[in-house]
C-alpha cells in the first residue's frame, strides 16, 4: 500500500510531507492496535494514523492521544510551542471566521477525528500527570511529540519504559536539545 501523508488543512508539528510518510510507513510495518500519541497538537497525524490503523485492522484498533488543547496556566510559554496563526489567510478566515473554532482546541480535534470516534480517547491534560493515571500496558506504539523540554521528555520516557519491555515502539519527534542540562 502506497501511504501519504495528508494535512487536512491544517497544521502538522511534522514539517516535511516525508516525515509523515515515514512515521505512515513505520506504523504500517509494525502494526500496532492500541496507539498513544502524546501531543496531538491540530489533529493532522492523528487522523493519518486512524486512516492507517483503519484500513490496517478493519476498525478494530485503539487510538489515545494525550494533549493540553490549549495553553495552561501551570505550563511554562516555552513548553507550549503551537502556533495557531496559518500564514495562509485562507485558512485563518476558515477556522476562526466560518468555523470559528481553534484548530487547536479539544472540540476542533475530536471533529476532525469524528470518523473514528468509537476508537478515539483524547484526554486534556499535561502528559506528566496523565501518564502516571493511565495503564501504560494497553499501548504496543507510541508517538511522542508532547512538551518538548528534557526534562518534560525525560518523565515522559520514563513513564513508558513499560512499552519498550512489552516488545512496543517509541518514536519520538522533535525536542529542542537546548533545555538539556549542560
């Protein structure tokens, strides 16, 4: 199957087209069937995904994906990095005129992933937190993609070793190397 990453009008933390057909083609080589994408962001790889775990499994998959869905009092600026502004003037009357919605927010998201919704639990909250509340076990793939510190990246990984032991996958996206400590 030829896998493309579609961007659904809509911005995508994966920046390059080829990124996201190799996280696409990744995913398809390894098949999982309970998903967590931390940082879901505007919702575009989540949707790839499902399509994927769709079509891979004729419905019968499991999609969580753990986000702020919006700034937060407790987080630092620099920890909430998604930018909302399209420079495409198009899609900002799209979204915050006709739609008037934040492509960013909880409700935005999960219309975006309506298609899947019996498979798709999106939970509001800093992934630190969640992660503690969750069973990890379920998850046999991971996307990682949240707050981007190290030490947010840190608590992150090690909250899901489990995975890894459980003979799961971990990719990991982009996180800026200057917060590491020197």
């Amino acid at each position: 199957m030829k896998i493309k990453f579609k961007k659904y009008w809509r911005k995508t933390s994966l920046k390059k087209k080829e990124d996201g057909c190799f996280l696409l083609n990744h995913i398809e080589n390894f098949k999982p069937k309970n998903f967590l994408e931390i940082g879901v962001f505007h919702g575009v790889t989540s949707r790839n995904v499902c399509e994927l775990l769709h079509f891979l499994h004729k419905g019968n998959f499991s999609f969580t994906g753990i986000d702020l869905f919006g700034k937060s009092k407790d987080i630092s600026v620099d920890e909430y990095i998604p930018k909302t502004k399209f420079s495409n003037p198009l899609k900002n009357f799209y979204f915050h005129f006709l739609k008037k919605k934040d492509p960013y927010s909880f409700e935005s998201v999960s219309e975006l992933l309506k298609k899947f919704k019996k498979n798709v639990n999106l939970i509001k909250g800093d992934s630190n937190e969640v992660l503690q509340k969750i069973d990890i076990n379920i998850f046999d793939y991971v996307f990682l993609d949240g707050g981007h510190k190290y030490e947010t990246v840190k608590k992150d990984l090690e909250c899901l070793i489990k995975i890894i032991e459980n003979e799961g996958v971990i990719i990991c996206d982009d996180y800026n190397l200057t917060y590491a400590a020197g």
